[in-house]
C-alpha cells in the first residue's frame, strides 16, 4: 500500500523501530512513508502502535514536527511527529 502512492519515498518496510527515545510515554512511533510533493509540500504516514505491544499497528497521517536544525544537519529535518515527546535533536 504504501509503496504504491505517487511521490513515495521510502521503500516501505514490514518491521518497525520506534523512533522515540527509550524512557519516552505513550504509544511507539514510525515513519512508514512519505511523499514530496512538486509545490514544496508533503504527506507522512506514521506507523503507531501501542506500550505494550499487545494490540495490531495503525497507520495514521500526521503532521510532520516543523523543528529544523539547518545549522547542524545537510537536510535540516527532524523526522518524528508533531506533539512528540522529548526534545531535538540531529
């Protein structure tokens, strides 16, 4: 599913690793997939599941955290959701 949406850029993977640190609170997140679009903007689909893992994975769009670190980072993103607990870092 989501290998076929156009402007996909990530090959989708079947396994996931949170990408929060690990003493954060809430429900375990991913980034499944992500489009660039041509006017400069994009979709990310996050993959969540819950802590512990004793329910199936969903896939939700959410909005990506709008932190940049252009001064430390060639692409200055900061890959997890917005609302995501913890700090920046790159």
């Amino acid at each position: 599913m989501l290998d076929s949406h156009s402007h996909a850029v990530h090959q989708a993977e079947a396994a996931h690793r949170c990408q929060y640190g690990a003493d954060h609170s809430g429900q375990h997140v991913a980034l499944a997939q992500s489009q660039d679009y041509p006017a400069a903007t994009s979709t990310a689909w996050w993959t969540r599941w819950p802590v512990p893992h004793t329910q199936g994975y969903e896939i939700k769009v959410i909005e990506e955290c709008p932190a940049s670190g252009v001064d430390s980072n060639d692409d200055a993103l900061f890959l997890h959701p917005i609302h995501h607990p913890g700090g920046h870092w790159w």
